[in-house]
C-alpha cells in the first residue's frame, strides 16, 4: 500500500483547456500503479476506485493505492475488464480467460484459465444473469449467486474476434471483428437475432447503450467513426458519424454521458468529447491528449463517475481524472485595471466598479481575459462601489457622487444631493430605500429617487463616520459594522444601540453583516462569525480546517453560508452544521487576495473580487454536500490480516463487511475503516470507540486504524465516524458487531462435564471402598468439588453483565466468595450429621 503526496501530485499534473473549465490529475507506476498500463475502471459502493492493470489490480480512496495480486487471491495478475454487478459484487476479467469477483471481504475464483483466451468484456441483464466475453473462445454465461458457469459459443462467433458485449434491452450485442451480432436472450441461452449487413465487414471495437432509448446503441469502429443503430426485430443503422477527429484511429470505448454529451476513447488521438444535439447531430470536438496540454495519447477504457469527473485509463500513461472546474478565473491583465471594488448584476449582466471606471463584465465571454468592457461615461472616474435595483445601477465614483446608470437606455442620472458623497457600499433596505455607507461621512439614508431621509454622523451620535457594513434586516433593525467602534444595530423606533462599545458584542472589528430567514450573521476581522438569534449572540466558526479568523464577507445562498477569507472561500452548510473550504487545490489562484466583498446572483453563481481579476464559481456545483460514510475494509487479528466468512447477500449489496464469531485466542484486533470521497480533497477525520470496553468516543484523528488487545470473551459493537468539520459529526456512522467466544472450559457443557466426572469418579470409589472413615472423606471431597465448579461457572456468568448495574468494582466475586464459605459451612454440619446418622442406624442393626 502507498500513500500518495496528492497536492504535490495535483499542482505538478494540473492543465487548464478550454476557458479553463477543466483540471487533470494522474496517477502512475511512480505514485501507486502497478503498472501505467490500465484496462479497466470501476467505483464500488463504498467509493473506490478500482483499477485493473497487466500487472495487478489497484484500490484508490483517493488519498492511498493499495495494490491486490495473485498473493491476495487473483487467479493471475493480469485484468483486462471489470464489472460492478448489481447485487455489489465486483467482477474481474483475465487475460488467459479466469473470472473472479469481490464481495467486499476477499476475492473469489468463478473460472480458473482453462479458456487460454482473454476475457474482453462483461454484461448483465436486469435479472442477474451475467454474460462475459472471450477474445475467440465464445462466451461465460452464469447468475450471480455463483453457480457453476456454463459456456456458450454460437456458431455465427465462430472464427471471429469479440471486442465487446453490452446488453440492449433483451438482447446480447456483440461487436466482432467482422460486424454486430445481435443475439435475444432465453435465460442462459442465447438465440441469435441478426447481423446488420451494412456493418457486415466492419471492425467493430466498441459498443455503448443510449441513455435516452433502450432500443438504441453506438458502434466504435477501427477507422471508420461511429454508427448509431437501432435493435428490435431487426438491427439497423441510423446514423454514420465521422468526423475528422475520428479519422485513421480505432474507437477503444465509448461513454454516453446524457443526450448532449457523447466520449470516445481512441487509441491513437487521445481522449474526444463530442458535444450533441438531439442525441446525434455533433455540434462540437473538443480533444483531451498531448496537443492540447494533457498526457493522453492512446485510450483503452473511460470511467464517469459523475456528471463533470471523467477518469481515463491509457496504455503506457496510467490514470487520469479530469473534472471540471469550479472556478472560472477572468483576469484584468491588458485592461490597465489594478483594482476592483465590487460587483452587482441581475440575470443577464453584471457591472464591476474599478479604479478606471465601471465596466461591464461579460463571462460568457471566449475570450477570457478580454470579458471587462469599459462604460465611457464612467471612464477614468474610480468607482468604489455598484449596486443592482429596479434594472438600474447605483454608482459610487470616487470625483462626481453617487449616479443612477440605466443600461437599457445607456443613460445617467446624477443625484445632486449626493453629488459630494464618496459612497463605500449600497445596501437595500426591505422596502427598496437605499442605505450609503460613506468614506468618512456617516451614513446617509435615501429613498428609491435619491433624496436623503436620514443621515448619520457622529456629530449626531453615531458610532463611526467610517462604516464597513449596513444590513437591514427583516424586522426593521438597521445593523452598522466598523473596524474599531465593532457592531452597532439601529432599532425600529430610532435608538441606536452601540453593541460592541458596550460589551454586548465581543469584537470591535466588524467586516460583514447579512440575514437569512431572521438570523442575522457577523463577519469579523480577526474573531470568525458570529449570529444573532433569540435576542443572543453566538460565536459560530471559522471551522478549525480553515484556520483564518479572518472573515471579509458573508452570504446565505440556498441554506449555505458563504464566506471569503484571505486565501479562500468556504461556507457552512445550515441545515447540517457541516463546512466546506475551497482553496488552490480546488482551483482559486495561488496568489489568493480573495479578501473581498461576495457577490450572489439569481442563477447561484458565486463571483469573487481578487486581486486579479474575477472568480466565477457556479455554487450549484456543489449542492451534493460532502457526505463521509464511513466503512469497515478489514481487520487483523495480531497484525496479520484476517479473512472472515463469506459474507451474506445483504452484506454484499449494502457493502458491509462480514460480522464474525471469534475464538478466545484471537482477541488481539485491528479495524481498518475508511470513509471515502474521492472529489474532495480536504482532511477527513474519524472517531472511534468500542462499545462495552469504552463508553466515550476517541479524541479526533487522521488515522482510520485502531487496534484493541486482549478482549474478553463476548459481544461487542464498534463504532467509527468520519467527518470534514470538526464541529459537527453528522456523518453516518459505521456500526459493527463482533463476537468474542469464551474458551471451552469455561462454557456450561464444560462445567456439567466436570460434575458428571466427578460424581462419577467419586460414587464409583466410593461404591468399592469399604473403609468408612475413607468414604465419609470422599464424600465431603467430591461434594465441595462440585460446589467450587458451579461458583467458578456462575462467576464467569456473571462477570460480563454485573458492570453494567455496579461498575467496573467486582464487589459480585466477594459476594460470591461469602455465599461459598456460608454453604461450606452448612455442607459441612450436613454430611457430618448425614454420617453420623448412617453411622447410628448401622450400630443398631449390628
């Protein structure tokens, strides 16, 4: 097993293309691969990648590889496919023709290489009936409960090479060396169909199922595109699609990711994305390979594991994931602009105040470092805030006020009363007025037509004439934050309280305020964030993963609340108590400077004001929150791996691993658990405790291990979670029991053994020995023996339950002791008079 330098791994391999929208990331023989050559990919249910390659299969969690070879029970080294079925076991083709699967605890044979023929591909039908294909040696066909496998080899794939099978409706496709064969399936039969003639001599190498239509697939061919056909009664071809991007290379794979977008795998031009419209007709080819930046050259399988991370296994370059980008960066360079100030918009448009005027800013723009087009009348004028209401724009410049811009009409409307007021920010009040905090001069209250209805200074009582934030809340409250005077709120009726100044409010350094749903949130400069609920404050992050008290801005947007810092952006997700940081590794420049206002459109684009330009983040990316089920993958018994019973068909399909019953000698245990996502890169940590041993969970911690010695015999529950914010484990724990048995001699059939023996032994002396002074010693023995094994038994009965009702004290065995010593005592006057009856009736009788 080897642990991946990741971030090294990252910023080495990362490539941008395409507007910068995507990333790539690589794993080879250097940082985990058994080898560079990949033949297979697919994610299990617990989220792993599994990687089959000519020289072992690899496990990737995104952090550590671990490599499974013949030694962890393969039956060769060498996987050319793989398959995750739908009762959840993984299954592996070879290349001299074995099957094995994996059910979650080890690996099982179904064939062994008796075919001496490559396994190319492997199918299912919706009833669990499995199909896998050789390279010329027909095919396997066998259910997945694992019964014996039958072999089937129709006389049409006779002398012919099978490249790939996929299943279509109720029928087996099955591209060959000399066209399709379609074939309806009975069972475990296979009743051949047709053979489309216009494809009759083609060398079809790929084969991919529509998502739209059931009825339909594609065909790669080796150097003649692709076709798109249609099976029923008969198989016939719609569509032939060649483009010149599939010109002299052979189709290895083919991935339909949904009805806009179609990937191809090839073996000689890299990785291709077609852009489609109504499923067919190409709109667009964009190329993934050397030219254009990324080290793919030939393809032999594609991998979505979902809607944006596509991973690619080549021959001689190994793994590579390609994602989208989060982030979407417009830089000012060329434009002369050296510093932004903010940014507002509505659907369509946005407008950006810089130190060279307003521009408008344009990210659908191709270009992207061209997308800021200056507004002349604003030229030259800094303009050190925008806001966006009723299809206008208000302007803060920094020589002529405060002005109305109304795009449509491309025309200004000055407001003479704020012609001298040099505005910092706008902010809307509930009822569409408009509150202006100043550079030096208080705040200035306005109507939607520009005239002042209030204006507050601290010649009238204010607390600061230097105002950071303004939010005006729900239910009337005017909120006010200042670096140095902290936090003050201007209630309904007009008073104005000054929070901070008196120490209602514990930070004097006031970035941001905003509200969501009645809850008012402070961001500030040095102390994290703040709300105020029920008339109370509460401090609330940051999380101990960002590290910077250091809060610019804050937003709610779609129950998250979304924060810049000085290196990052994160937000804390409402409804689960669960944050989230977006740093370099997730795409935001190196350089940072994301200390700036935040800016939320209708459409839950993100923008970000650095200092380099404009960060686009498009937030519904990230509406699947980071969810961390965690899963038992092993255990060790003295640190050797243990391999566990089979585990049941529900264990397999919900990924558990196997309860156990061990023997009293192997209670020297190691968990191994995992909690997996492989699109989040952040620090993952786990707690821990073992139920009946500890009552209290483990300190946090990045070690997903931990070993227990020296368990006593019986049942135990071991718990393990995993979470991303140390403030909130709301992630699903991981819940398994274990049995401990107790050692034979102390189990009851053991102890009844031990009385029957002695009574046996004893009585049958005691029958031949005629001296009674030696029988009434024997007795008295044999009595007291039995005695002292029914205690033993009932002490070791009650040691396991008694904790539970007096604590880890053993007062019981005390108790026992003396209960002992009062019935030795009552045994021993028993049989003494019980002799010296015996003793007086002989006398009488003699």
């Amino acid at each position: 097993m080897q642990r991946l330098p990741l971030i090294v791994i990252f910023l080495l391999c990362i490539g941008l293309a395409y507007g910068q929208d995507t990333h790539f990331s690589q794993l080879t023989e250097e940082n985990g691969l058994p080898q560079n050559f990949v033949y297979g990919i697919v994610k299990d249910k617990r989220g792993f990648i599994w990687i089959s390659t000519g020289n072992g299969l690899a496990r990737f969690d995104g952090e550590v590889t671990k490599v499974f070879t013949q030694r962890d029970g393969l039956p060769s080294n060498f996987i050319t496919t793989s398959l995750l079925s739908k009762s959840g076991r993984l299954l592996f083709g070879h290349f001299q023709g074995s099957i094995s699967s994996y059910n979650g605890a080890f690996f099982e044979t179904i064939i062994g290489d008796t075919l001496n023929s490559e396994i190319v591909s492997i199918a299912e039908t919706n009833g669990g009936i499995l199909f896998a294909a050789t390279r010329s040696s027909g095919l396997i066909t066998w259910r997945d409960d694992m019964k014996t496998p039958a072999f089937l080899f129709p006389a049409e794939l006779q002398g012919k090479i099978v490249n790939q099978i996929k299943i279509v409706g109720n029928q087996l496709i099955t591209a060959t060396s000399e066209g399709i064969y379609t074939f309806q399936i009975d069972n475990q039969r296979l009743v051949f169909n047709d053979a489309p003639k216009e494809l009759m001599y083609e060398d079809i190498t790929s084969l991919e199922t529509f998502k739209n239509d059931s009825l339909q697939f594609w065909a790669g061919t080796s150097g003649n595109g692709l076709f798109l056909l249609r099976t029923g009664t008969f198989t016939k071809v719609t569509q032939h699609v060649f483009t010149p991007a599939l010109v002299g290379t052979n189709v290895s794979d083919i991935v339909h990711e949904n009805s806009e977008s179609l990937w191809l795998g090839t073996y000689q031009k890299g990785l291709v994305h077609l852009t489609l419209e109504n499923d067919s007709i190409v709109k667009k080819t964009e190329h993934f390979d050397e030219t254009t930046g990324y080290p793919i050259f030939s393809v032999n399988t594609i991998y979505i594991e979902r809607p944006g991370t596509i991973w690619v296994g080549s021959l001689s370059n190994g793994l590579i994931k390609i994602f989208e980008s989060r982030f979407k960066h417009f830089s000012t360079q060329g434009t002369g602009i050296s510093k932004l100030y903010g940014v507002a918009g509505d659907d369509d448009r946005y407008f950006v105040g810089t130190d060279l005027g307003l521009f408008q800013f344009d990210p659908t723009a191709e270009n992207t470092r061209r997308p800021f087009i200056p507004i002349p009348a604003f030229s030259r004028d800094p303009v050190t805030s925008v806001r966006f209401l009723n299809n206008a724009v208000w302007v803060g410049t920094y020589n002529k006020g405060v002005q109305i811009y109304y795009p449509d009409k491309n025309s200004i409307r000055s407001l003479e009363s704020l012609k001298n007021t040099r505005a910092r920010l706008f902010e809307v009040a509930p009822d569409r007025s408009m509150w202006i905090a100043t550079m030096g001069d208080g705040v200035i209250h306005v109507n939607q037509q520009g005239e002042i209805l209030h204006h507050f200074t601290t010649k009238s009582g204010f607390i600061h004439n230097d105002i950071f934030a303004i939010c005006a809340d729900a239910k009337g409250n005017v909120w006010f934050g200042s670096l140095g005077a902290g936090l003050a709120m201007l209630d309904g009726n007009g008073v104005l309280h000054r929070l901070s100044q008196e120490d209602v409010f514990p930070s004097h350094d006031i970035n941001a305020i905003t509200e969501h749903k009645g809850i008012v949130w402070i961001a500030t400069d040095g102390q994290g964030y703040f709300k105020f609920e029920n008339d109370q404050f509460t401090h609330v992050g940051p999380a101990i993963e960002s590290g910077s008290p250091f809060i610019k801005s804050i937003l709610v947007n779609n129950n998250r609340l979304w924060m810049s810092m000085r290196k990052d952006i994160g937000y804390l997700d409402l409804v689960s108590g669960k944050s989230r940081y977006y740093d370099q590794h997730d795409g935001l420049s190196e350089k940072g400077g994301y200390a700036a206002p935040l800016y939320i459109d209708s459409k839950n684009n993100l923008l970000l004001i650095n200092d380099n330009g404009i960060t686009f983040f498009n937030t519904a990316k990230v509406e699947m929150p980071v969810i961390l089920n965690t899963y038992l993958t092993g255990i060790s018994i003295s640190f050797k791996p243990y391999t566990p019973p089979a585990p049941t068909a529900s264990e397999i399909i919900n990924a558990l691993y196997p309860s156990v019953v061990l023997d009293h000698d192997q209670n020297h245990l190691t968990f191994d658990f995992k909690a997996i996502d492989t699109n989040f890169g952040g620090q993952v940590y786990y707690r821990y405790y073992l139920e009946k041993l500890e009552k209290e969970w483990s300190p946090p911690s990045s070690n997903p291990s931990v070993t227990y010695t020296s368990l006593e015999p019986g049942k135990y529950i071991f718990h393990a979670q995993a979470t991303n914010d140390l403030r909130a484990w709301v992630d699903p724990p991981l819940t398994y029991s274990f049995i401990i048995q107790k050692p034979y001699w102390n189990s009851w059939w053991f102890y009844i053994l031990q009385i029957t023996g002695i009574v046996v032994l004893f009585g049958t002396t005691l029958l031949l020995i005629r001296n009674p002074v030696a029988k009434r010693s024997l007795a008295r023995i044999m009595v007291f023996m039995c005695l002292f094994i029914v205690f033993d038994y009932l002490q070791n009965w009650l040691e396991p339950i008694t904790p539970e009702f007096i604590g880890s004290v053993p007062l019981y065995k005390t108790m026992m002791n003396l209960c002992l010593a009062l019935l030795l005592l009552l045994l021993e006057r028993g049989v003494r008079m019980y002799f010296k009856k015996h003793k007086g009736r002989k006398t009488i009788e003699e």
